[in-house]
C-alpha cells in the first residue's frame, strides 16, 4: 500500500487563520502522507509553494444562494475531484466546507476551529428560529463523525451539545524554529514604539473595544499598529468617537509576513469576542512578545498559563483590556519556551497522523 492520500478543504486562500492552520498542517505531515488542497472556490491573495492545489469553482455567489441546493451541486464537483484523484480520506476544516462535505460518502474529518456552541448561545438570544434551524443543522452534520478540535475548551463544549464517533483535540502546528528567522526579515517596521493588533474583521475581532481602550490607556505616545487592516471609514470614525489623535493610528494591509512587525512591538493585543485557539497568540510568544488578550471561552486561557494569566481581560470590557495593557507596558514575566512546547509542528503532526490512521484502520473492507 503506498502512502495515504488526504485532501484538506478549504475555502479559499484569503488571509485568515484556518487558511493559515491548513497550510502548515500540510507542510508538517509532507512525506509522511499524500496531501491535496482543494479550494470550493478560486480566490486567492497569496500561493502556497509545494502544495499540490485544485479548486471546485471560480466563484460559489450562486452556489451560495442556492442554499442547500447550492452545497450539493458543490458535492457532486467535489465528489469527481476526489474520486479522479483517489482520496483515502478528506478533512473539512471550515464550517461552509462542512456543509458541501456532508453529501459525500468518504472517510472524513471535520476540523471544528470554532466553539459553534457559542453561536448557538448569541442565536438563542437574539432568534430562536434561526437557533432551532442552526441547531438541527449542526446535529445533522456532525453527531456521528470524526471530528478534532483545536483547543480543550472546543471539545468539552461539544460534548454537552453533539455525540461524535470520535473527537480529539490536536493544536494548531507552529514552526516555532521557522518563526523567529522569518522575524529578522526586512519590513518596514514603525520607527516608534507601537503596540499590535492582527486581523480586519472589525466585529469579530472588536476593533471597537481596542480602539476604546486605547483611548484609556496611560501612554499618550505609544501608538497602535492594525495589522491586516487598511484605512476605512469604519475604524475613522471610531477613531473620532473615542477621541484618538489620527497620528496613533498606524494602517497596515495584509503581509504573508508579519512577524518583523510582531516582534518589535511592545505588545499584542487580541480584543475578541470569539476565537478557536489565536494563532497570533503563540506566534507573539514565540518571538517574546508579550501578548494581553481578552478571555475568550475557548482559546486564550490554554496560551496565556500561569505567571501570564493576569494578563487575560474580560471580554467586551474596554476598562478592564486597558488596565491590561497599562500593566504589560508596566511589567511583564519572561517569556519561555513552556507557554507555547505544546504547539510544536512535530508533536501536531504526529497526533493529526495517528487520528488519520486509526480512522482508516476502523473502516470496513470493501468487498
């Protein structure tokens, strides 16, 4: 038998973080496995070297409004790629790639890099028919599969919601030797002492509730470096609105790099409301950056242990994150290897290897 063929869906190669985790997951287990990425649709902001790549479609707008109809019609496109190139088993590791997977009669693994539980928490608040509807979604997807979760917190709240064949949590791999020599790469770093924020989802992320608190925060110099995100009139006017003099506010696209810009900051800051497990938590403490963020449900508190805990805000509290920041600019512990061992791309990829096999190992012979 020759090497095990997987292919990882995704949906896209935009900048985001489950993009960025499939990648490196592929990259770790290269020559231990055959592994294909397969876009649902041909969009693209960077290429990925060495990794074998197909797409289902060039654009799924009307895939996307044709609902249910639409994932289907995606299955039966996916279905063909994965049967010309002989799949032995495949790994959904997004929610809309889930969707178009369920169709599919395969081995497979679902990657769940987010709590759903917590979107079902905000849903039964604000429509209950939306929460029923999710809710019976998800149930119908997942009970039953294969699924792996990217933090412990992930997979306890699953449980008390769904009845899995098999769940496991295996981290997000990082290669932390790699990420301190792509730090000293040139990039043009701010001259002056800048503290960092990463990503462009201004809801998501709560770009408001940093912006905030950095409107409290006590150094009146320090300015705030938004990674990920250009000038918008979103972010101008809260900028107004919490009285920022314009000259703090530092824009910045998005790079396939940027560490250089992590590691010369004073410190990282993660403002979110929900997050699966932040990879730019441990890619800051790779590169001894002290890092505040708010407490999450999952994620965060697996990072920031110990000596570092103090540094977890409450989530949607401005007051609360600036008195974080105030404290980390004040004083910080020594950032040593034990916070962030456990994300080493070789322990991952061996975990993520041994779920493969042993699912493999569980199916029934062919007749």
């Amino acid at each position: 038998m020759g090497k095990i063929k997987v292919a990882h869906i995704i949906c896209d190669l935009l900048p985001g973080g489950g993009q960025k985790s499939t990648t490196d997951l592929i990259k770790s287990t290269e020559g231990k496995v055959e592994n294909y990425l397969v876009l649902l649709e041909n969009k693209r902001s960077y290429e990925v070297e060495g990794i074998k790549t197909f797409f289902i479609c060039e654009d799924k707008k009307i895939y996307k409004k044709l609902d249910i109809l639409g994932d289907y019609l995606l299955s039966l496109k996916l279905r063909k790629l994965l049967q010309e190139l002989e799949i032995d088993i495949v790994v959904s590791h997004m929610e809309v790639t889930a969707k178009v997977l369920r169709f599919i009669n395969i081995p497979k693994i679902y990657y769940m890099r987010v709590d759903i539980t917590q979107e079902l928490k905000v849903l039964e608040k604000n429509s209950f028919t939306r929460y029923k509807k999710r809710e019976y979604l998800y149930k119908k997807i997942f009970d039953g599969q294969n699924l792996i979760t990217i933090s412990q917190d992930t997979e306890k709240n699953l449980l008390h919601f769904l009845s899995p064949k098999k769940i496991q949590t295996i981290y997000n791999p990082f290669d932390l030797e790699n990420i301190p020599q792509l730090a000293n790469e040139a990039a043009n770093v701010p001259e002056e002492d800048y503290l960092i924020q990463i990503g462009s989802d201004i809801k998501r992320k709560r770009q408001d509730i940093l912006l905030e608190a950095f409107s409290k925060i006590k150094d009146r110099n320090i300015k705030l470096l938004l990674l990920g995100t250009e000038e918008n009139e979103e972010i101008l006017n809260l900028i107004e609105k919490f009285n920022i003099q314009r000259n703090r506010i530092i824009f910045h696209p998005f790079t396939t790099n940027p560490y250089p810009f992590i590691k010369n900051a004073k410190i990282l800051i993660m403002s979110s409301q929900r997050e699966g497990l932040p990879r730019v938590i441990v890619e800051s403490l790779a590169l001894e950056t002290p890092v505040v963020s708010t407490d999450c449900d999952t994620g965060p508190r697996e990072i920031l242990i110990g000596e570092l805990k103090p540094y977890l805000a409450k989530v949607n509290d401005p007051d609360d994150l600036a008195e974080k920041i105030d404290l980390a600019l004040e004083r910080y512990p020594e950032i040593t290897d034990r916070y962030i061992e456990k994300f080493d791309k070789r322990e991952i990829s061996e975990n993520f290897l041994l779920y493969v096999k042993s699912i493999i190992a569980n199916q029934p012979e062919q007749q």
